[in-house]
C-alpha cells in the first residue's frame, strides 16, 4: 500500500492505526503533563554529512544561516513560547551558535539541541536549560550518514553527566534489525541515559508516500514495534513517535495536547504551521517583529481531522 502525502483517507489510515498490547509486567504508560508551545529554529542549511536521508534534506545545502540578531528578535517577540528546538542542517557549524544558546538560557527558555554528535566538541558546558538530541540510524559503519553511535559514545560520554541527552533511533529498511542491540549498546556504554527513543525514517516534505529510498513502509511499522516491546528485556524506558499509525490506551487523552505545539522557522524569512511540513512547497513568508500565533485548533490544521495525528507515546520500563 503506498500513500501519497495528503490524499490519505481515514478508510486507508485506518488499516495501519494499530493499538500496541501492553504487557503491564514490563510496562506501563507515563502521565501526560503539559506540552511546551515550540518553535523550532533551523538556524543554518550547512551541515557536515548531507545525509540522503535527512527529513530537512530539501533546505540543506547551502551556508546561510540566522544571525544571532534575527533569532533575538524572535524569541523578544514572542514571550509566550517556553521552548525552542534548534536545528539545521548542523547546528554546530553555526558562527554565533554560543550566542544564540546564551540568549535563550538567559531568557529562561528551554533549549532543545538537535546535532548528529559529530562535532559536539565544539559545545560549550556552561548553558543551564539545554537538552541535547541526538539522532542515531546504526551502531557502527563506515557510512557516517548512517550516524554511527559508536563514532560519537566519547563525546556522548563526555556530555551525558552534564546536559540531558536523548538519542533516537529512526527506523529504515536497513537497520530494522538492530533495534534491540541498539538499545543494548545504549544500555552497556551509558550511566545517565535512561531512555530511547524510537521513530520512523520518513519523507517529511512527503510523509505518507511509501515509495522512497530506504523507507519502512508505514504499515510495517507498528508490528516492529509491537515486537520489540514483547522482546526487550532491558532498563530503558521508551518514547515512541510516528504520526498518525502507533496508539495506546492512554494517547487520547494527551492527543489535544500535542496538536498544534510546534511552529518551524527557516532561514530566509521562511515559516510553517507544522513540524511535519518542512517541504519546500509548504513554508509561509515569515516576519521575526510578529508574534507567532498558537491557535487552539478544534481540528488539524494540516488535515481537518477531528484530533491531532501527532502520536508521542511514553512507555515506562517495569
């Protein structure tokens, strides 16, 4: 079954949504306290790897980057967001990235770092409210684009005991076995780190097309999880995100929550209402003095469905 990015209907989603099975003696789901109103801040198109799977792939490529002045203009206009995602390409490479992390922590803002790990030498370990992000695709390989956990466990290391750290594993037609000794890896070389997190490599500028390089099929997806829950034996706990197909008991409830949290700006003057909508086609002429609107939508803006198909799932590990 392939899906082409809006002609999806509820009779097709339906035949891929999937409830996980929870065994309450390895786990349970976590509460589901407040979401924070996001921005997400790609800060520059420069990135070291270029990965060929990168879900930005269609912005990266180029050096441009927001100066430190436009993000202050940002985040002064805009007192009512309480977290911002930092992004790229690799935000790393940015010239005035000290600045801008500087700024926000001052401001008392939460700071998501989103890096692939390779250069995280150049961070400092001086800023209070930064979480770092890290996504990784394998645990070793000649391939740096497939972000190989093993090439950047010193660093990691090195960091883990001084800023919270959450590494992802984004699930492809080629490592989908290595799922469990992944979260083994994590487990063996890592005292502060206490979760994973699990998605699936998408398309973002065409989420629901199945029919692209080295993607999962969507429908494929749930079962994997599903039987990386009955199987792992593990300590971590396990957040889970894949829009729209993977559900638990307790998701509804948060489902109002999620919707409508997140809010992408790009470099020239360039914004869109959803995380999911980074294609080149999607994004919005954009003015840094106005202040972002976070609308309390009854329904998806994207799809006009009734609840939002944002599906972050927390699972507790027994």
């Amino acid at each position: 079954m392939i899906f082409k990015d809006m002609s999806i209907t509820p009779v097709q989603l339906k035949k891929i949504r999937v409830t996980l099975k929870l065994n309450p003696q390895k786990w349970k789901e976590a509460n589901y306290g407040p979401y924070y109103k996001t921005l997400l801040l790609f800060i520059t198109n420069h990135c070291n790897l270029r990965c060929e799977s990168c879900f930005n792939k269609n912005n990266v490529g180029n050096s441009k980057e927001m100066s430190f002045e436009y993000v202050k203009t940002i985040v002064d206009s805009n007192p009512q967001v309480t977290k911002y995602d930092i992004m790229g390409g690799e935000p790393m490479l940015h010239t005035e990235l000290d600045k801008i992390l500087t700024y926000l922590d001052e401001q008392g803002k939460k700071i998501g770092l989103y890096t692939n790990g390779m250069l995280l030498s150049r961070l400092k370990t001086t800023y209070k409210n930064l979480k770092l992000n890290l996504g990784c695709h394998s645990i070793i390989s000649n391939n740096t684009s497939l972000k190989p956990v093993k090439l950047v466990t010193e660093q990691i290391k090195k960091f883990e005991s001084i800023y919270p750290i959450k590494l992802c594993y984004l699930i492809s037609k080629n490592n989908v076995s290595d799922l469990l000794p992944f979260s083994k890896y994590v487990e063996d070389n890592f005292n502060n780190i206490k979760k994973l997190t699990i998605g699936a490599l998408r398309d973002e500028s065409d989420y629901w097309n199945n029919d692209c390089k080295n993607i999962l099929p969507l429908e494929k997806y749930p079962l994997l999880i599903q039987n990386f829950l009955d199987a792992y034996d593990g300590k971590l706990n396990v957040d889970i995100f894949t829009e729209g197909v993977v559900f638990t008991p307790r998701l509804p409830q948060s489902q109002p929550n999620q919707l409508n949290r997140f809010k992408c700006i790009f470099v020239d003057n360039k914004y869109t209402e959803c995380l999911y909508d980074v294609g080149v086609d999607k994004k919005l002429d954009f003015n840094p003095k106005s202040p972002i609107k976070f609308c309390n939508y009854k329904r998806c803006p994207r799809y006009g469905r009734s609840n939002c198909l944002t599906d972050k799932i927390k699972l507790i590990k027994i």
